[in-house]
C-alpha cells in the first residue's frame, strides 16, 4: 500500500528529475505522485495542492496551459478550503495561476489574482517580507507588458526597497529587479536614469558565483 513518505519522495523525484532536464520522466512521476496522493491523501489535504502544482508547473513551463489551468485551480481551490482564503499558501497559488494568464497574454484574468496574492502576503506575513516583494515584481511586470509604466514603477521600486533591506544590496534578485526598473525607464525614454542601474546590475553580475546567479532555482511545488 502506498505511503505519504512514497508520495513525498516521488513528488521530490519529478523536481529533480525536471532540473536535471529530463522533462517527459519527471512528467510521468508527478502524475505517479499525484496517483499516490490520492491514495494516502484526503482529496481536500494541502499536500494534494502540491502534487497538483508540481505537475501544473511542469505543463507550464512547456507550454501546455490547458493541462495546467485546471490543477492550478483544483490546488486554489484545496488550499482555500483547507488553510482559509487568506493564507499564504493561498497567495502561492492565485501567483501560479496568475502567471499561467500572464503567459498566455491573458492579462485581465491575472491582475485581480496577482492584486489578491499581494494584498494576502502583506496581511499575513507584513509588508517588508520578501514574498511581498516577489508579488509586486510580478504585479510590476504585468503593468509593463500592457505599457502601463506609472503603475509599474512605484511597484518596482517598493519591491528592489525589500529585497535590499532583506538580503542585501548584492542580492541576485535585485539584479532582475534593477533591470526592470532600467527597462522601464528605456521604454520611457529616461536613458540617462537607466544607465546606472544597468552598471549596478553588471557589477553585481560580475561577482556573483555561479550558484547565487539569477534564474538557477525553479520551485515547481509553490
């Protein structure tokens, strides 16, 4: 008979497996993993929510977003039953499902869900924590992809404050953010105030270690 420590190692298998670039096994051992949770699981359990989001982001990632839509909603759904709507766990999978929208161009359907997200982890876990930064990258971000500048920056702003007072000025993260705002500033026309930002960037870069350097880590279980 199935066990959850079975669950667990093969949800674990799949995330290994993706990084190690083997896509199409670690597929087929998240949907294994998904099976034994329903096995050893209540269907309304949070550990069900991670095997869903384990195997909606690796469709995600790929491309396939009719296959991931409905388990990001099905981990929504279990995480809001089990946890309560205001629970960060909750803000996890409205910012999955969100970028599911955002990817596809959707953006109408993502701004509520990553408006909510934010509203959730500044309640819960305070202003200043850097989930809240991480939300309102993304609420930035969705901002700029419609030309939305003066709503994108205040935002991007806040969230390179964050970042910085959490980790540090040398912070991978805040080479993304510090690209952002520099990207913004190019589309709108302030060369001058992007070119420094940028050299902040490059000089983080350049002393950055390979395993601190920005887009390493993927955390399909969110």
């Amino acid at each position: 008979m199935a066990t959850h420590t079975e669950w667990e190692a093969l949800n674990s298998e799949a995330v290994s497996l993706y990084h190690q670039g083997f896509y199409d096994r670690a597929v087929e051992v998240a949907k294994k993993a998904l099976q034994v949770a329903g096995q050893v699981l209540d269907l309304d359990h949070p550990a069900m929510a991670t095997s869903l989001t384990t195997l909606a982001g690796l469709y995600k990632i790929h491309d396939k977003y009719a296959l991931a839509e409905p388990l990001y909603k099905s981990a929504l759904a279990i995480r809001e039953q089990a946890l309560g709507p205001d629970h960060p766990d909750v803000a996890m999978s409205l910012n999955n499902l969100a970028g599911l929208y955002y990817s596809q161009g959707q953006y109408a359907q993502a701004e509520p869900l990553y408006k909510r997200a934010l509203a959730i982890d500044e309640k819960a876990l305070g202003p200043d924590h850097p989930d809240v930064a991480t939300s309102l990258d993304s609420l930035a971000e969705l901002y700029l992809a419609q030309g939305q500048y003066a709503q994108a920056e205040p935002l991007y702003k806040r969230a390179l404050a964050i970042t910085e007072k959490a980790f540090g000025p040398d912070y991978p993260n805040v080479v993304m953010i510090l690209e952002n705002i520099a990207g913004l500033y190019r589309k709108t026309g302030r060369d001058k105030e992007a070119e420094p930002l940028e050299q902040r960037a490059a000089a983080i870069l350049a002393t950055a270690t390979p395993l601190s350097s920005k887009g390493n880590t993927l955390n399909l279980c969110e």
